[in-house]
C-alpha cells in the first residue's frame, strides 16, 4: 500500500465558480406611509414633568395578615417575660458573694506578680536590631550626603565643560 500525497497544484487546476452578481438597472423604490406609519398625534393632557406616584393596592387580608403577625410575637414575647425566661430591664443584679470576689483577685494577682517575674528578652532583642538597623540607615544617609555633596559641583562643571549634545528630528543632521 503507497501513501500517495496529494499534489498541490492539482487543487489549483479545478477552476472556482465566479462570485454572482445582478446585472440590473438601479432605480427608486418610493414608500407610501401606511397606517403604523401615521404621525403621532399629542395628548389632549400635557405630561407633567413631576414623578407619577405608584398606585397603591393594598388587599385588607394583607393588612389583617401584618397586624395579626405582630399581635402574636407581642403576646409570644409578653408570655417569655412574664415567666422570667426574659429578663427585666432594670432588675437588680443578684447578690454577689464577696468571699468569690477576693477569691478572684487573689488569682489575678498572682498572675500578674508570675508574669512580672519573667524576663522580657523578646522586647529587649527586639530594641536592639532596631537600634542597630537604625545606626546602618544614618550611616547610609551621611554617605550619600557626602557623594551628593562631591557629585553637584563635579556635574556642573561636566555641564559646563561638556555641553548636551542636541539632536533635531533629522537624524542626520547632528547640532553640537
């Protein structure tokens, strides 16, 4: 079995058919207004250049269906406070126990003297490589003050001496 490739010229012999045209004069085509093309008419009333308001239409059962919604969570929630599931505004707090109370600030006040105790290392490195980068940033700063210092006048004298060179938009022509 040969594999034949098929020859590129042989697409190029098959002639195309020609795109088709209409050979025909031109002429005017004229179209009479029919009835959807009347000329619209203005309104007996002018529109008025205020915000039509929406009409509302409001169903009574909807406005019966909202009152009674709120009339039964009014109740559901008198029926809550009246047991005491909800708590009064201003009821008094309960009593507390003053023995709990210093209890509780004994604890606290160890915690606070355990935790006074331990070194603060952290911080105290932390303080360090501040000071420390912040020595290197001035350092960076006064060297660059003292090169901006030389290169000022080294640049004006440059600019003096060694004129820009100008160039015009014909690259040709060169203007010293």
């Amino acid at each position: 079995m040969a594999d034949k490739t098929p020859d590129p010229a042989e697409g190029a012999r098959s002639p195309k058919r020609p795109a088709p045209t209409i050979d025909l004069p031109a002429s005017e085509v004229k179209r009479e207004p029919g009835p959807e093309a009347a000329p619209e008419q203005p309104d007996a009333e002018p529109a008025s250049k205020s915000w039509p308001w929406p009409r509302i239409d409001l169903d009574w059962r909807m406005l019966a269906a909202g009152f009674a919604g709120a009339a039964l969570m009014t109740g559901a929630l008198a029926v809550l406070w009246l047991t005491g599931l909800i708590p009064g505004r201003y009821d008094v707090a309960p009593a507390v126990d003053s023995a709990s109370i210093s209890a509780l600030n004994e604890r606290v006040g160890k915690v606070e003297s355990a935790t006074a105790k331990i070194p603060n290392e952290a911080g105290d490195n932390a303080m360090r490589s501040m000071g420390v980068a912040l020595t290197a940033l001035n350092k960076r700063n006064d060297e660059v003050a003292a090169s901006a210092r030389i290169m000022v006048p080294v640049s004006i004298v440059l600019f003096i001496i060694i004129p820009p060179k100008r160039f015009s938009n014909n690259a040709d022509s060169f203007q010293p």
